[in-house]
C-alpha cells in the first residue's frame, strides 16, 4: 500500500522524474521518525505474502483432466 501511495503522488504531480521506484519509497520510510518500524511492518508484509505464495503453489491443483 505505501508504494502504491508513492505511485498515486507521483501520477498527482504529472511530473515524471519525480518518480519513485520500491528503492526510493524505501528511503523515505527510513528517513521517517518511526522509519525502522515502518520498514519492519513492510518486510513482514512481504514475509507474509511470500508465505501465501508457497502454500498457494503446494495446495494448488494444476492436473488436466
């Protein structure tokens, strides 16, 4: 959700090369006063959805009949 804020404000201001990609958004959220917090949820998050992905890929049924 945040780098697709990051998005969102960049597609707002019309101007390109103020565009962030997932490095920039992450040094912004470092250089925030709760920024190693705000990293340790988004590293969690993407913990979790790395964690989903092989559960879904182990469970998934890909035999055709």
């Amino acid at each position: 959700m945040i780098v697709g804020l990051f998005l969102c404000i960049a597609v707002w201001r019309t101007d390109p090369s103020q565009a962030q990609g997932l490095g920039g958004a992450l040094s912004v959220l470092a250089g925030q006063p709760f920024g190693p917090w705000l990293l340790g949820t988004v590293a969690l998050g993407l913990v979790g959805y790395g964690a989903y992905c092989l559960i879904n890929a182990g469970f998934r049924d890909t035999s055709i009949d």
